[in-house]
C-alpha cells in the first residue's frame, strides 16, 4: 500500500472517528486578546488548518490559570466564561471544524514555566527554580493542597466548556515541564506529602485531574494526554516510569497518549538539545533514520500498554509517516513546524506528495560560529528562540490573512515577537 493510502486511513476511536492519521499538533499561537479570550485570529488560522486537510487539529495551550500563562497571548479558560466570551469559543471551533476534523482543546498549567514578566511569583510541585540563564523564571513556591484540588477541579471544568462550545475533546497537557509534568519529576517534585515521593503520588495530580475531567464531559468524550517519553536529565522522569504511568492512564480510561519529551531546560520537543537538532545529540540511529524524534520509545511503550498513540515531532517524508502507522503502530502522526509554512500541507500528503519542506535546515543567523550548531552557548540559544519566534511570527501572518514571509531572517522574527510579546502585557497591565 503506497504512503498515501496509509496516511488517508480513517482513525476510528472509542470516542470519535478521524478521518485521516495526520494531527496538526497543539502550537502555541499567542493570539488572544488581553482577557486571554479567543479571537478573530484563531478563526482565520484553524480555518486555515482545517482546510489544510488535517483529520485531527489540537489547539496550542489553553490555560486554566491566567496567573500562570506559557506565554503572553495565551487563551485563557480558568473561569465559567459569560455568553459573550463562550460565542468566541463556538466561532473558534466552528472554524476549525468546518471540513470535518475533530478538535481537541490543549489544557494546561505553566507552574513554574511562567515568565517572570507575567509572573514574578509562580506556583509549582515544589520550590525548585528552573536551571536556565538570564533570570526570566522566578523560583516558585509549592502549591497547597487545597491549591491542587482546586486546580483538578479547574481542568475539569475548562473541559466541560470545550464540549459545549463544539470541541471534541481535550488533550492534558503533562509534556514539556509543564505543572503538571513537575509533578511527575523527581528533580522538581521534592514534595514529602500525598503529591510526591513515589512515582504513584507524583501521577495522582495528574490522575485526579483525568477522573474528574472524565466525570463532567462523560463517556463520548476524547480526553487525551500528552506525556514526556522522558525529561532527559539524570535523575529526572525516565522512560520506565513514562510506561508505569501510561499504563495508569489506560486504566483511568484514557483515549490517546500523545509521546513528546523534554523540557526549557532540555527542549527535545522543540527538536534541540541544548539548541542543537536532535541527530547531533545522540538520538538513536533508527530514530534519525526515520526522522520521528520520539518514534522508537513509542513503539516500545506500544508493547506494554494498548492505549493509540500520536507521535509528533520531526516527520517530513510520506513514507516515514506511512511506517509509522503501518510497521510500527502509530495511530495518529502529529505534524507541527510544517503547518506554519504551509497549512495545506496533510492535503498535498493526502495527494501523492513525498514530503513537507524541513524550513529550520534554513534557518540561520550567520556562518558556522554564529549558526545553530555554534559551540558558543549564547548563540545556541539566540538561534533556538530566534527559529521558534520565526514559526510564531508566520502563525501570526497566517491568522492575519497574509500568506507566511519565508524570506524574514531569524533575528528580524526574534526581535518582532518579543516587541509583539511585550506590547501584549502592557496592555494586559493596562
């Protein structure tokens, strides 16, 4: 069977059905406005995506505390929103909808992954402050009990209003460093109550959270969740006890497990590794060989534990979505960077196409000393955020109107989103 036909397979879930295995994978957008609700923006970009082709788009990080956002820009759903803020919703997924993907909501926290210029004192499993230069993250300070339940409770919630606002489910979002990723982390989670210690207290918040998110939307809707395969720091959260706990999440009643990694201070998701490509830094061969940065721990998870998996991240050619699916099991192939260049790009897959653009090959900011691969620490991280910023400024033409600009350089887009990023918090302060 040729890539095409494995790619254009319908995904039949216990919850819903997909009509093809391609997944726009949850990006941040920065798009809403200084109340964190959706906008106009949102519309115009997940209509865009939608008629990309895509069977499956997952939103960027909706926040249940807006004290605790990703970035500036986040949507925010932390309250029972008014009528007027719940029809922004309706019109977000309405767009997204309108050639019959499904749509997941991405439910999230930052803990201590908040920026100190959105907040100076941030809440985490623990007081353990991020190991990253330049002071953006303030150390946190551990969350109360009452404060966890209290946030099981807002999880649950922001899932009953993506269900009634046309949604088809949620994705938790437990990846990445994340709160809720730090609670699984031995590093950051140094808790000596209910909540840390063993690996079954570390998952219990977000266990809690999957039970009561399952208790308000019901039986009939998704609820997926997105887990690191690993940390990727000694000592940290590892593979075996990503199986433990995605074994835990099948028996909670689970539909999807999205497999990522990494976190800020090691950003594997983000295809860097100390702000280098992942085949620099010693990724398995066949992983490299197959481009999909997580794809072999998903196919050993897939061997202990029976819930479909998505993998995202690194996926260009057809024939290496194809054998995902096909050789190694992969329900669901998550496409990320691709979609802000060319949003149409699982429609030209769907059609015989061999392979999307790999666009962050181009991006540089100057010769060998000065390019991704610099020896010189500062300058990894200039180009890591500065080729992040460059897929948020083409999100940001895209939801516009305007066609993405593939000839801005590098520094030109770090320098625009940060001036972009700190107009919104000014008027968030105003």
């Amino acid at each position: 069977m040729i890539a095409k036909d494995v790619l254009a397979q319908p995904l039949q879930l216990r919850t819903e059905t997909m009509p093809n295995r391609l997944a726009k994978a949850a990006m941040t957008e920065g798009l809403a406005d200084a109340h964190g609700r959706p906008t106009e923006g949102h519309e115009r970009l997940y209509g865009a995506w939608a008629d990309g082709g895509a069977g499956l788009l997952i939103s960027g990080n909706v926040i249940v505390d807006r004290d605790h956002l990703e970035r500036p820009g986040n949507v925010v759903l932390d309250r029972a929103p008014d009528a007027a803020t719940r029809k922004l919703f309706e019109a977000w997924a309405r767009a997204a909808r309108r050639r019959g993907a499904g749509l997941w909501m991405q439910i999230s926290h930052a803990g201590r992954q908040t920026m100190r210029t959105v907040n100076p004192a941030p809440k985490s499993a623990s007081d353990i402050a991020l190991a990253m230069p330049g002071k953006q993250f303030a150390q946190p300070q551990p969350l109360t009990e009452g404060e966890i339940l209290d946030l099981v409770g807002r999880f649950a919630a922001a899932a009953r209003v993506a269900r009634e606002t046309g949604f088809t489910g949620v994705q938790i979002h437990a990846a990445h460093g994340y709160l809720l990723s730090q609670f699984l982390s031995p590093l950051a989670n140094r808790r000596t109550d209910r909540w840390g210690g063993s690996l079954e207290n570390r998952a219990r918040f977000l266990l809690e959270a999957v039970a009561r998110t399952r208790a308000e939307v019901g039986a009939d809707f998704t609820i997926a969740v997105k887990l690191n395969s690993a940390d990727f720091q000694r000592g940290g959260f590892g593979a075996d006890e990503s199986i433990r706990v995605a074994a835990l999440l099948a028996a909670a009643g689970v539909d999807v497990l999205e497999i990522s990694g990494g976190s800020y201070e090691q950003p594997r998701m983000m295809g860097m590794d100390g702000m280098t490509r992942p085949d620099a830094a010693g990724m398995p061969r066949s992983t490299a060989a197959r481009e999909a940065y997580f794809l072999d721990f998903a196919v050993a998870m897939r061997a202990q534990v029976t819930l479909p998996l998505m993998v995202t991240g690194g996926f260009r050619t057809a024939d290496a979505m194809a054998r995902a699916v096909s050789a190694d099991g992969v329900a669901l192939v998550g496409l990320g960077r691709p979609l802000c260049v060319d949003p149409a790009g699982p429609a030209k897959l769907l059609a015989g196409a061999a392979a999307l653009d790999r666009w962050e090959d181009r991006l540089e900011v100057g010769p060998w000393l000065l390019g991704p691969k610099s020896p010189i620490p500062m300058v990894k991280a200039i180009n890591g955020f500065g080729a992040t910023y460059w897929y948020y400024q083409q999100l940001r033409r895209i939801a516009a109107g305007q066609a993405p600009d593939t000839r801005l350089g590098v520094l030109a887009a770090l320098q625009r989103e940060q001036a972009e990023q700190a107009a919104w918090l000014r008027t968030r302060a105003a």
